[in-house]
C-alpha cells in the first residue's frame, strides 16, 4: 500500500529542500520546478535521482520531462503506487 498524500507532498518537498535548496515555505503543488523554483536542468536530475532512490521507483527520462510541478511529481509517484 502507498503513502497518503501528505506522505507524498512531504517527502517531495524534503527532497526539494534538500536537494534543491527550495524553501519549504515557498513548495506548494502548483508550483513550477523551474519557473517557481529557479531549478536547473541538473538539479532537476538530481532531485529526480533522489526521489527514485527514496522511492525505489524508476522514473525513466520521458516521465522525468514531464514531471514540471510538485503537484505533478506527486501524483506521478501516486499513480506508481509509492
């Protein structure tokens, strides 16, 4: 069985804190990881190399592209039942 959502939406934004330096204060779901967050293409790669290994799901490099939004990312990982 997978996490509840706010499981999610914190282990996301821990990772997005963490990896990214995002402020926790400014992670909502509609917020872009680039647009909002100022996040570039190899912290972009970073944090989704740390969701998957916190996870232990394979997000392949199609997915990763799509993955553009906090709100986006969690209900990705929802959908591979994390």
């Amino acid at each position: 069985m997978g996490r509840n959502p706010g499981e999610l939406i914190e282990l996301v934004s821990d990772v997005l804190v963490d990896v990214a330096g995002v402020p926790r204060e400014s992670i909502a779901l509609d917020k872009s990881l680039v647009g909002d967050f100022g996040i570039d293409s190899l912290a972009t790669v970073e944090v989704i190399v740390e969701l998957e290994q916190q996870t232990g799901v394979t997000i392949s490099d199609d997915d990763a592209e799509k993955l553009t939004t906090v709100g986006g990312i969690v209900d990705y990982l929802t959908k591979k039942g994390v």
